[in-house]
C-alpha cells in the first residue's frame, strides 16, 4: 500500500526526519532482512535489532584467530583478554567515563548488574532504598536485600496522566536521608512502560543530600547519548543487546571506583579473589571489576560489544534519536486522533502525549465503540497475523502498570492474600482478580531501523480495529 499522501503530511509535520535519511540507506544494507521477510519490528525496547554487519565482523575475529580462557598467560589466553579489555575500554570512551574515575563490569544483562548492587550494598537498619514506582522489576528486586538488612524501603510514585515523578515530592523525600547510614536511589533514566524520560540532574541533587545513586540506562541508551562526563551517577546498569541486537547475553554494570569500593560480595567463587585457602579458610578478593565478574567472562562474544557499539557510534546518535522522535510523535498524533462513529477514542495512551522529555515507547489499550478494551494479548496475535511484531503485558515494570491501569492497593492486597494465592499466583490468576478491567497493555516502540512504512502499516492496522 503507497504512503505517500501520510508521508507528505508527516514531512511537514515532522520536517526533521529528512535529515535522517542515511538510515534508510542503512536500513537497506545491514537492515535489509525486515523488508525482505515483510517484517515490521516494533520492539526495540523489548531487545534491539543488529546490523549484518556487526555479525560478519564478529565472524571474522572467530575465524581468524584462537583464543583460550583469560585467566592464563599464554599466547591464546593473553589474546582473549586483549580483546576484553579493549572492550572495556571502549565502553568507557562510548559512554565518555574518566577511566580514572569508572570501571566496567560485564555481567550477563542488566538484572545481573542490579543483583552485583543489591546483594552487596551495604544497607543496614538505617539505611533508606529510594525508588521510583516506574522501575523495572530488577530494580524493585533490590528492596529484597534492603529489606533483609531490615532497611526502609520507600516507593516515589508516578503521577497521572503523564506518568512522571514530581519533583517537590522527591526533593522531601531525599532530605531523608540518614546521614549516619548508606542511603540509595534509583530511578530509570527512560521508563520501559511509559518511555518517559527522567531528569538526569536528578543525581546531582539526590548526591548533595546524601544518596548514592543508582541509575538504569537500559531503555534509554539505544536511542540517546548517556555522557558520563556530565553526569556522575554512582552504578549504571545496561544490557547491550538492547542497544544493537547482539550478542544477547552480555550487560554491564559501569561504577564509580569509589562506589565499588564500598560494595561487600556476600560470596567469592573463580576469577573473583587474589588468594583463597581451604585449610586456612580464608580468601583475599581482586581489586576493581574482577572481584565481580564471577567464573570466566563470555570472552568470546565480549568482542562483539565493541564492534556493536562501533556501529552506532558511526552511525550516530544524533540521527537515531531524531527519527526515533519524529517516528513517535507522529504515532502519538495519530493514535490520539483515531475516534469510534459514537465518539469513543481507540487508544488510551498512558504517558505524555508530546515528544519532550520521552522517548520511542508508546504504552496503550485499545477500545472499542461501546469503551469495552480489546483484550491486550488479542491485539498482539491480530498484529503477528500481519507479520507486525508488538510486546503486550505489563513489561516487568508493575509499579507504572499499576498507576496507569488504576488498580488499587486494597485491590492488589486483596487478590494476594486469597487463601489460594498465598504460595503461588499465575499472571491468569492475577488477571482474574480483576475481571473486566485491563492489567496488561500494548507497547509499541521504535528504533534505528524504523522507518515510516513501518509506523503506518500499524496505523493501518489500528485503523482496522474501528468498527
């Protein structure tokens, strides 16, 4: 189906999207599987796309060199760590980190980076874990090794209906802090429900009052520049397959060197310690991230990660975010204009409806004449049959679905204390609690690849949802 009427009107909408024109060339070349399969990829959020580039580069290392396990000093296993190390270098110069000042930590994704924070922090019962409602489920974990400590544990909710943290509410709830005891913060650089963005001036503040910070990039990194130079957060967690598509089981956790200092691992295993004795039942841990990559680091595909995020420093931030942008705002316009003949609107989108401050993520229900919400789970299966690839649920982010679905605490603590939900609760079993009203929704999110077939072939099939 030709575009070209929208198209015109997108342009004059959106004018900046010309400039992103390299990306259809790239599209073309290292993207061109989605046209070639008929694919319409709209989960970049969910795990991004790699280039065929990428894969051919990695290949080539792999064919033309042997490498053994790092921890040696052979020629094959001295070789692997080159390559890891120089990884971890370019790591810090792509997210403009003062090696001096941060140190890099692989980890299997961005849940291990969270978990290395959690169960080594030292919370005690003074101690206060501040997070926002809209953290990813990860992040919520940590409140379990907070809680163990017997540490407080404090939720910043997110208000309706832009989904944002306001800030005088933080700023009461940083003064706090008990200065005689560890206090941490965390919050989601770009929420992966709503795809608001949050202010990274945050850490600057949140510091002065005696937090230490610890910021999830996950879903903002893939399509917006995190330049630690600027900014100086305490822990970072990503996962680089979110970022360029491959390899799919590596993250980092990229630490202030005087944050890590003061992180406590409750166990030691291979790779992490200096000296360890059976007999003598002692152990001395390594300095600086080795003391945290537990075992032997994947030093096979660790290469990968340079050459992925090579690719998109060439490619380039600037021209990702602006089409990312364009892409989403005229989404955001057009899934807000979409009525029922008795006026009903389709979309109920849960977020800002404007592109400032908020990324490439739409979270939304869909309904028909009469207000009654088209189950989630049946938008996703009617999408797959037109080869238009959506996520549908709550996207391990319950505290945004929570807020944006209006499902009540005493509700919530009702449908948990149900003799038969006490040990176990099936997400169908949960969804019973509330019969008739959503605990799910659809997210729709856009990447580098994206181009504007894609964002209006969904809208047509959108459309189609109308009576």
């Amino acid at each position: 189906m030709s575009h070209e009427k929208e198209f015109a009107e997108f342009i004059g909408a959106y004018p900046p999207y010309k400039t992103t024109e390299k990306l259809d060339a790239l599209r073309a070349s290292d993207y061109e599987r989605l046209d070639r399969n008929n694919q319409v990829y709209l989960d970049y959020t969910g795990g991004g796309l790699y280039a065929s580039s990428q894969i051919a580069k990695h290949q080539e290392i792999l064919a033309n060199n042997v490498f053994g396990n790092p921890h040696s000093t052979n020629s094959t296993s001295m070789a692997a760590t080159e390559l890891v190390e120089n990884a971890r270098a370019y790591v810090l110069e792509f997210f403009k980190a003062d090696p001096e000042e941060y140190d890099v930590i692989f980890t299997a994704n961005a849940s291990g980076a969270l978990k290395l924070v959690g169960e080594s922090y030292p919370f005690d019962e003074n101690s206060r874990y501040m997070l926002a409602f809209d953290n990813h489920n990860s992040v919520n974990g940590i409140r379990e090794f907070a809680n163990a400590h017997g540490s407080k544990v404090v939720y910043m909710p997110v208000a309706l209906p832009e989904m944002r943290l306001p800030h005088d509410q933080l700023e009461d709830a940083w003064k706090q802090a008990n200065p005689q005891a560890r206090n941490l913060f965390s919050f989601p650089a770009q929420s992966n429900f709503s795809g608001v963005q949050h202010p990274l001036e945050w850490i600057a503040e949140a510091k002065s009052h005696g937090w230490d910070v610890l910021l999830d990039a996950a879903a903002f990194v893939p399509t917006n520049q995190l330049d630690l130079s600027r900014i100086a957060p305490d822990f970072v967690v990503l996962s680089f397959y979110k970022i360029f598509g491959y390899p799919t089981g590596l993250g980092a956790l990229i630490a202030r060197r005087e944050a890590l200092g003061m992180l406590r691992r409750p166990w030691f295993s291979g790779g992490t310690i200096t000296v360890v004795s059976v007999q003598g039942d002692k152990h001395y841990m390594a300095e600086g991230h080795a003391a945290f990559e537990d075992g032997t680091v994947d030093y096979l595909n660790i290469p990968a990660i340079e050459i992925g995020l090579r690719h998109i420093a060439e490619v380039g931030y600037d021209a990702i975010h602006e089409r990312v942008n364009c892409l989403a705002g005229w989404l955001l316009d057009k899934l807000s204009e979409m009525k029922h003949s008795t006026g009903e609107p389709l979309a109920r989108i849960y977020g800002p409806l404007e592109t400032e401050m908020r990324g490439g993520t739409i979270a939304a229900n869909f309904y028909n004449k009469d207000g009654i919400a088209f189950n989630h789970r049946y938008i996703e299966d009617q999408a797959d049959k037109v080869n238009i690839s959506l996520r549908t649920g709550c996207f391990c982010n319950p505290g945004a679905g929570e807020v944006a679905l209006e499902l009540e605490k005493p509700e919530l603590i009702a449908c948990f204390t149900q003799t038969e939900h006490k040990q176990r609760l099936s997400f169908e079993d949960f969804q019973l609690c509330f019969d008739g009203q959503e605990s799910g929704a659809v997210r729709i999110s856009v990447g580098i690849a994206s181009n504007f077939n894609d964002v209006q072939r969904l809208l047509d099939f959108m459309r189609g949802l109308l009576e």
